[in-house]
C-alpha cells in the first residue's frame, strides 16, 4: 500500500505530515511512502532525510498523490488537490468540518474515505492521536513568549541597585491545554499568573501551577461541570457578576491570554472593547481563538492591531512558528492513528467502522459525508 504525504498548500502552513521518524515506523508497517520534494523544508527537513529514512520522494503533487491510497497533510486539500485522490482512498488531516463543508462534499464526491482529525474523541485511547492537543500545547508556550517580546518591560521581578522591577502580571482566560501550558509559561518567566474558567475542576489545575484562580465561587459555579467534564451553561445572573469580577481583574493585568474555543460555533467574546479601554497603555491581548472570530471584538485574524494603547495579537496557526516540534508531535499522532486502521501482519487498510475513534472521525464514507447528530 502507498501512503503519500504532499506539500502543504495552504498560506503559511510551515507544518509537514510526516518526519523521518514516522517514515520509519510507516515502514515497519509494510506501507510504500512517498513524499513530495520540498514537504518538509518548513520543518527544517531535508529530502535527503526522508530518504534515509526510506521514502521515494515525488517531484510534484501529481506523481505524490498518483496511486496513493491514504494520504495524511496537515490541513485540509484544495479542490485542486482533491481532483488527485483516487477512489477509495483514505485522507487523515485537520479538515475543519464546520467550516469547509464545500471540500468536505467535494471528497466524498470523489470517493475519499476522509478522517477529521480535529474530532477525534477524547477518550483515553484515542489520546496519542489527539492533534488538538499537541499543537495547542504548543500554541499555549508561543502565545506567552510572543507576548513577553512585544511587551515593553521585563517579565520577571529584578531586584537592582537602581531600584526594583515589578514582575508582570499575566491573566490566562480558558484552562485547557493551551491555557495549563501558557500559565506554566509565564510562571517560569516569572509573571504573577491568574487564570479563569468556567469549569471548577480547573481551580485545583491553576492553582497546581502556581496560578491565583479568578471566579465568582457560589454555589452555581460549584455545580457548573457536567459528569464528563464539560461546562454547564451558566444562568445570566452569573455571568453578570463574573463578567464584573472579569473585567475588574483585567484592569491590573500587563498580558491577557485567551484560549476560549467552541467546535462549530464562533468563539466567545470574552473580552470587551470596554475593558479594553480600561487596560493600563502597552498591555498586551494574544487572542487564541482570532480564526474563529476572536475572544475580543478587536482581534483580526493574523494581524497584530493596537487599539485603545492596547496591543491585540490575532496569529491563527501559533504551532506553524515552531514547525520542528510541532511537525514532530503531528507526525506521531498521525501515525497512531494509520495504525488503528492498517493490518499490522498485511499492511493492507482494515478500518473497524464500529470503532469510536474511527465513527468518531469519519466525515465521509462511500461517496458521501458521513452523518453528524
């Protein structure tokens, strides 16, 4: 079986599918690798060294993806690229399924069998798959330190013989995995760090961390977590006293971090241009969630924009700026994945469609996409 790995296309897109190390273990697998030239060079790979590692590498897109029967890119093909798939094959990629449903109808169309992997579940086994996971890890560090270089003063408290330093002050809004790594970010950088959420497991998370937690703790947002781990939706009277606790706690902070995201839905505004306003000059908002239409009013997607004396960061790919581990990290889920659907003894595709971690996924299926409730 050939599995083929393109060049990415998309504008900006620094990430490969594939590093030399996963081309190995493809091989232990008894796949046929094959790797356009030039795929890796955002991620400081050589074709030299994915032919060390076993791959042919293609000329260009059409011989790579000629025959191959699955496919694994970083995000998700244009319809140039989808016209190249062969019937039947398989497409392991960040689809973006909400968004792009044109490219999604237009691989079922041409008989891809295509997994999402942005919906993955998140059950224990599918974690050494979760992609979202590995690169918003990554996200969380970057966010933190682009912020500290456009920041105008020092993170940490210096203590000097012409006087002392206060330490920045550094609020983290959403506890997910990008919010855990930038508050342990900030805290090595020195930042006096806090952090909000709406679920009350995060307090201890924060607070395991060195953070100070930021919430309204009444008997409401004791209560506001469901039995899987989700947050409830929180009556409109909380929400008042919160955005008030929220919008007095921003006025002190130097760097404000956002990460609130919803699957298939624009992102929540969690920062208002009033509170903007009351933002001490040369602040700093790194918006997370900018590509989804942004935690603030203000946030353009990859543009940096001061408004009100604030500066407000909206890069949408933070992982695509470090290509080498994210790439890495990528690559290792991806090939977790090609493992739970390739016969380990024939090398041939055995996809278990009763599989969570397969139906979970799956967004095509015999040339049509596959149903969502």
């Amino acid at each position: 079986m050939r599995l083929a790995v393109p060049k990415e296309t998309r504008e900006g897109e620094t990430r490969v599918a594939a590093t030399p190390e996963s081309v190995k273990k493809f091989k232990g697998l008894g796949l046929d690798v094959v790797v356009q030239a030039g795929a890796g060079s955002g991620a400081k790979i050589a074709d030299a060294d994915y032919i060390a590692a076993g791959a042919s590498v293609a000329p260009d897109a059409a011989s790579t993806y000629k025959d191959a029967d699955i496919v694994l890119k970083v995000r998700g093909p244009h319809q140039s690229e989808i016209a190249q798939f062969k019937n039947g094959a398989v497409l392991a990629s960040l689809l973006s399924p909400h968004s792009e449903q044109a490219a999604i109808q237009s691989l079922a169309g041409q008989g891809v069998i295509a997994f999402a992997m942005e919906l993955l579940p998140r059950i224990s086994r599918a974690q050494s798959m979760d992609v979202l996971s590995s690169q918003a890890n990554l996200a969380g560090y970057k966010a933190v330190v682009d912020a500290a270089a456009t920041f105008g003063r020092a993170m940490p408290m210096m203590m000097t013989a012409a006087g002392t330093i206060a330490p920045a002050r550094v609020l983290v809004m959403g506890v997910g995995v990008a919010g855990l790594q930038a508050i342990a970010t900030a805290k090595r950088m020195g930042a006096i760090v806090s952090a909000t959420d709406v679920r009350p497991a995060t307090k201890e998370q924060v607070e395991s961390l060195g953070g100070t937690f930021v919430a309204v703790m009444d008997e409401e947002f004791k209560n506001a977590q469901t039995a899987a781990g989700y947050a409830k939706p929180m009556s409109e009277e909380y929400q008042k006293k919160q955005a008030a606790l929220t919008a007095e706690t921003i006025k002190k902070q130097d760097i404000v971090i956002t990460t609130a995201l919803i699957p298939g839905r624009k992102a929540p505004i969690l920062v208002t241009e009033e509170m903007i306003k009351t933002m001490k000059p040369g602040s700093v908002i790194v918006d997370l969630a900018a590509g989804a239409g942004g935690n603030t009013p203000l946030s353009q997607p990859d543009k940096v924009v001061e408004v009100h004396g604030v500066t407000i960061m909206g890069h949408t790919n933070l992982p695509g700026a470090l290509a080498v581990d994210s790439s890495s990290l990528y690559a290792r889920n991806l090939f977790n994945f090609v493992s739970l659907i390739v016969d380990k003894k024939t090398g041939a595709l055995a996809i278990d469609w009763n599989d969570d971690i397969v139906k979970g996924s799956a967004v095509t299926k015999d040339g049509a996409p596959v149903a969502r409730s």
